[in-house]
C-alpha cells in the first residue's frame, strides 16, 4: 500500500488536483496557505503534529503558532484506529492565517516504521478532465432544492467514481454535501462539505470546525 511522509509538502499533494489548473468550486481541494510556510514553519508544525499524534487522546486539540509570523494551526486527532496492525488515527488540520480560517483538512494517518504517514488520497489518481466533469456533477447537486438527492459519476476507462449527495438544506442558499470519492487502485475516501451561494450564483464552500 503505497504511503507518504508526513510533512507539509506531502499534506499538499495529499489534498490532490495539484495538476488542476482550472477554477471552480472545487478550488477547496487547492493548497494556498501551505505555500506561504517558511522552511523554520513547516520544521514547527511538523513537530507539533507529531506531538499531537504521539501524545494527544482523541479529541484533544493542540494548537501551534508561528513564531515568525501570522500563520497557525489546530490539530485534532478525532479517532484513533488499527488497519492490519498499524497503529493509526484520522486527523482534523485547521490552518489559519490572523485568525482566519483559510484551509480545513482531514487525513488518515498511520504509525509505518516509527514515522507517521498520511495514507494516499485517491484524489491524485483523477485526471483534469475528470476533476471538470466531477465539478460539474456537484454544481448540478447543489443546485438541487431537495436534500437527500444524490448523483454517481464513474469513468469506466480510468476505473474512478463518486457520489455526490446532498446531506441537509439551511434556507435555501446553503447545501451540506457528502463527496465520496474512489479511485482505480480502489482506494476511496469521504467527507462532509457546506457550500453556500454567492451573490453571482456561484458556491464556495465554507469552512468549519466539524
């Protein structure tokens, strides 16, 4: 089973898409705020995450600052879990930049060869053109007035799928949205966004701390 390190870099890439160049509101699945890290900053937070891991009980949060700038984090370890035997637990990362949130991320995290690795996501086995059809499937779910409505999109070239679902309604301008997604090595994973309406009719999706 293919892993990487963790570090902030491999978070990146981890996240996926990094070979997207278009815009839309899939944009969520871009790193920004990982790019302004200074080398001293990503040397901080690695260890901060690593204290979290080795030492934190589920639900605890440890949050870092940055000692050279505005940038800070919250980590919170929210369920600790064995596959095969290796130690592992699913992550909550919340980075902030003067107390704004700017990026939410959540990762499975295993303990290989007394390193903690972030499990590849089976995000970066989508290609562009898929990640465009896939964009366009979760606007047409979003603009669905219904909750509970739910479409399936599958390349059976590349062997990638999803389903989109719409999970609640909050008055008509907000849709909270389950994406799972699974590639052709079978790998899948799955998560719970809000996205909300603009005043040009677009959605972009809006950050908690869930």
């Amino acid at each position: 089973m293919k892993r990487r390190i963790l570090n902030v870099v491999a978070i990146a890439l981890t996240m996926g898409f990094a070979q997207v160049s278009s815009a839309g509101v899939l944009d969520f699945l871009y790193d920004s705020i990982l790019a302004k890290f200074s080398p001293e900053e990503i040397v901080s937070f690695k260890a901060a995450i690593n204290k979290s891991l080795n030492t934190a009980p589920d639900k605890k949060v440890i949050t870092w600052h940055s000692d050279t700038s505005l940038l800070s984090g919250k980590i919170l370890p929210k369920l600790s879990y064995s596959n095969d035997g290796v130690p592992c637990r699913r992550t909550l990362f919340l980075l902030s930049e003067n107390g704004q949130r700017k990026a939410h991320y959540r990762f499975d995290i295993c303990q290989v060869d007394a390193e903690w690795q972030v499990m590849q996501s089976p995000v970066s086995k989508f290609e562009k053109a898929e990640v465009v059809a896939l964009q366009d499937v979760l606007v047409s779910v979003l603009n669905q007035t219904d909750f509970n409505q739910s479409k399936a999109w599958s390349n059976g070239k590349s062997g990638n799928s999803a389903t989109i679902t719409t999970l609640t309604t909050e008055k008509n301008s907000c849709r909270e949205v389950a994406i799972n997604l699974t590639a052709s090595n079978n790998r899948s994973s799955s998560g719970t966004y809000l996205f909300c309406r603009e005043n040009d009719g677009s959605w972009k999706r809006q950050l908690s701390e869930k």
